[in-house]
C-alpha cells in the first residue's frame, strides 16, 4: 500500500506526519474541545489518507496530527501487533514522521489500536488513540442525525436502555458483546469502539487520555484521564464482562481477553491472550502455564 | 510590516507548534497542571510570547481572534494576520478565541459564543496571560482529568473570578474553555473543571 506511494519524509520534504499544518491545527483544535467536552462528538473535516475508509483513516489522522520526532509509537489491531493493518499504520509513521515504533506497550508514548485496549494499565504518559467505525451509539436505532443530535443535546438516552431490555426481554441477559455503549461523565453517552466489553473497564478513571477517531463518519471525541466511565446496565441486570473457563495456553493469564484458535481438522481448539503483547511480556517474566 | 514581523515564528515552526500542541494537550486533559510549551524568537509586545505560542500553535484563517483593549494594536494584528492568517474581529460574540494580556479585563463570559446544546463544541477559548500560575490565592480544583483534587494558585486573577468560573461550569455542556499563561508556562481550565476556595 504505502510502497506504491514511495514516500519519503526525509529525502522529499514531504508534510511531517503526512498532514499538512493547516489540517493538523484544525484537527488539533478539534482534540482540545473533545477533550473539553467528555464523550461528545466533534465533527473535523476528514482528509485523505493512503488507505480506505474503514481501516483506521480516523485514528491516523488524530496521530498525525499529536505525533512529534521523540514520541515511540505502538499500533495494534485485535490486540496483536503483527497483523496486516497494525504493521502497515506502524510503517506508514515510521516513514512519514520518523518515529520509532514498539510492540512493548510499556514503551509506547502513543498507542494507536482497533478493537483492543491493552490489558497491561495504561500511563500518564501514555494517549491510546482508537479507531472508529462508527462514533454514534444510537445510530442503529436512529438513523437520523438531526434526531441523534438532538438526544445528546437532551441526554435523553432511554431508547438505549430499552434496546438492553429488549435482550433481557428475549434471551434474559445483555448480548451485547461488544461496542457496550458507556455513559462518560454522567454527561454523554458514547461508543467506546468495537472493543470487547471486557475492555470497557479499562476506560473508567484510566490514568491516561483516550482519543477516539472517526474518519469515514467525520467525528473526534475523547475521555479525558480520571473520567469517570460506566457502562450503561440495570440495578437486577448489573454489567458483566466476558469470562473463560480456560486461562492461556501459552502464557497462563486468567485475566485477559482470550482468543480461540482451531489448531487442527478435528476441531480441537486452545485459548490463547488476544493482546500479543501482554502475553509476550508474561512469558519473558517467567510465565507459563 | 517590517522585518520584525517576520523574524518572529517559532525557531522551528512545524516541531515547535507540535511539542506546543502537546503541551496543550497534556494540560487540558490534566487541568491544574502547570506546563512549559516552546516559545517563539519573539514577539511584538504587549502580546507575551506564550500567548504568542499559543496563537502560532491553534490560530488560522478559520479562527477569527477576539483581542483586549490592551492587545488590540496594529502590530499585534498584523503579526497575527502575517503569521496565522487569523482575522482580528471586534465583536466578542464571533470570536473562536480571545486573548487577554491581563485578566482583569475579563469581560462577562457569556458574550463569548458558548456553543449551542446541540454543538457545544462551537464555544470560544479564552487565552489569559496572567503574572505568574503560582503565588495567587489557593483554590481546589475537581473534575475530568484530576485525580481526586488539586490545588493551584494563579495569581493576577479579579476578585470574584472563581465564582464566574463555577457559574461557567455550572453551565456545562456549554460554556467557554480558558487557558492561563505566564511567562514561559500554560495552565488549562476546561468547561468540567469546578473550583472550590
């Protein structure tokens, strides 16, 4: 993908980050009022970017525009760092704002991901920038807009709470395994990415800044660190995150998110973390099963 | 415009504006946090150069620049509109942002534009430059961004000030943002912040 485009920062004289300043302060500006205003959608005008909408255009243009020379960038998709859409963004920022990159989350200034927020806490010093499909949690039950804005305004969020209801109604829990919708502040209710609700948690009073960006859908919004994040539920149905028989099969872990791997044709399938990093940095402590 | 007006970006315009940015960022997203940002060669005074900073760093030509009756001179215009490309404007109500070389000019808040329910986003930032962000009276500060509580003492600021502030909060979502300056440092005030003294 970015071969084809033979960027070369340096050598070329080409826009730090890829962006152009005018585009950066715009979207800086548009970062400063998300993190004003806790879980609210503000709209910016999304640029191009060398890669189709839907594979991160939103979180590469909030990391373009906060990324400088010493920042040490770590990118993940579904928690791992070596898939085909976490190495090409790693790339692409490696080239146009020569940054180092890391896969060790403890060494990340800025982690950029889709999916997965990392199980090893977060820091001061550390942004999680998380790519958006779609920022507005009651698109599916509004299709409008005008509508949707006028519920924010409002914070009338009942059409939420009827819609986990209706779970319980039918199948008598929430389904609902990911993209849990959570209230930020007790202000705005927002969508926290397609994560796992089993990384809703992590968004509650984390210790750093969480930038979420939405390119195709045109909108930045953010947590600020100490915000506090409840995931929307019932007093008899409280919130519940995923839970796994298993623990790691590589590593042991009993408290991260596990992915399922079919190992062969009879079906025969293990658990191991989603998020690569975590488990490597288990195994390197001595860990295993 | 002379050559003055040139010679007065930042030493490195595209890093600088970046690591200021990043400053902005880290003390918005942790109100009560005093922190240092890069400063331009110089600037035409009375503008100081961390509201020029400031200015260098988020102003352009789709931020129209509300400035005090200190600020508002022709070299100050002039470096705003040479370096920026902001337009200076004299009516508070159309202003993106607002500078104040003293914080005793501090108008009424509210004839700043304070966003709408619906886009509370379109709201003004005001940019204050203030003596010094230590030395003033203390005041405790609650909200996004700070652990429990945290105290912080700007000086130069009008009696009965933090009573606007609250009032401002008290409004949220609506309202208008502030960042304070001194002479090399930044301290935000975001819309969540409530001040308690």
């Amino acid at each position: 993908m970015l071969d084809d485009l033979a960027l070369n920062g340096e050598a070329e004289e080409y826009s730090y980050g890829f962006l152009d300043e005018q585009t950066k302060r715009m979207i800086r500006r548009a970062i400063l009022k998300a993190v004003s205003i806790p879980g609210y959608q503000v709209p910016f005008g999304d640029r191009e970017i060398p890669l189709p909408p839907g594979w991160g255009t939103g979180g590469i243009q909030v990391t373009a525009s906060i990324i400088g020379k010493t920042d040490c960038l770590k990118v993940i998709d579904q928690g791992a760092d070596d898939t085909t859409n976490a190495v090409s963004i790693r790339r692409f920022f490696a080239r146009v704002a020569r940054v180092n990159t890391t896969e060790s989350t403890g060494e990340a200034t800025i982690v950029q991901s889709r999916h997965r927020i990392p199980e090893r806490p977060l820091q001061d010093d550390q942004i999680l920038v998380m790519q958006v499909p779609q920022p507005e949690p009651l698109r599916r039950l509004v299709t409008s807009e005008v509508e949707t804005r006028k519920l924010h305004a409002f914070a009338r969020y009942g059409l939420m709470q009827v819609r986990l209801y209706e779970d319980i109604a039918r199948y008598g829990n929430i389904v609902m395994s990911h993209d849990y919708p959570v209230r930020v502040h007790d202000r705005y209710l927002a969508s926290p990415s397609p994560v796992p609700k089993f990384d809703n948690p992590k968004l509650h009073r984390s210790r750093a800044l969480t930038i979420f960006g939405a390119g195709r859908e045109r909108r930045i919004y953010a947590i600020p660190p100490f915000t506090d994040v409840r995931s929307i539920d019932f007093d008899d149905h409280p919130f519940e995150r995923q839970k796994w028989q298993s623990c790691c099969a590589r590593c042991g872990a009993e408290d991260s998110y596990l992915d399922e791997m079919l190992l062969d044709d009879a079906g025969n399938t293990q658990f191991v973390c989603s998020d690569t990093s975590y488990c490597n940095d288990r195994l390197s402590e001595g860990a295993s099963r | 415009m002379n050559a003055s007006v040139i010679s007065t970006q930042f030493a490195d315009p595209i890093h600088d504006a970046q690591q200021a940015f990043r400053g902005l960022l880290a003390a918005t997203s942790r109100p009560g946090t005093i922190v240092t940002i890069p400063l331009p060669i110089a600037s035409p005074a009375p503008l100081s150069p961390t509201l020029a900073a400031i200015g260098l760093t988020l102003l352009d030509d789709a931020t129209p620049v509300w400035l005090d009756p200190i600020l508002i001179q022709e070299p100050i215009r002039q470096y705003l509109l040479f370096n920026t490309g902001a337009r200076v404007v004299t009516q508070p109500d159309s202003a993106a942002f607002a500078f104040f070389a003293k914080a005793r000019n501090l108008p009424d808040f509210r004839v700043f534009p304070r966003g709408t329910p619906s886009y509370p986003d379109r709201s003004a930032t005001l940019v204050v430059q203030v003596p010094l962000l230590a030395g003033g009276r203390p005041v405790s500060l609650r909200g996004p961004g700070i652990e429990s509580v945290v105290s912080v003492e700007p000086a130069g600021l009008p009696d009965g000030f933090w009573d606007r502030w609250n009032e401002n909060a008290a409004n949220y979502p609506i309202g208008i943002d502030m960042i304070l300056a001194d002479a090399c440092s930044i301290m935000s005030l975001p819309r969540t912040v409530k001040a308690s003294f």
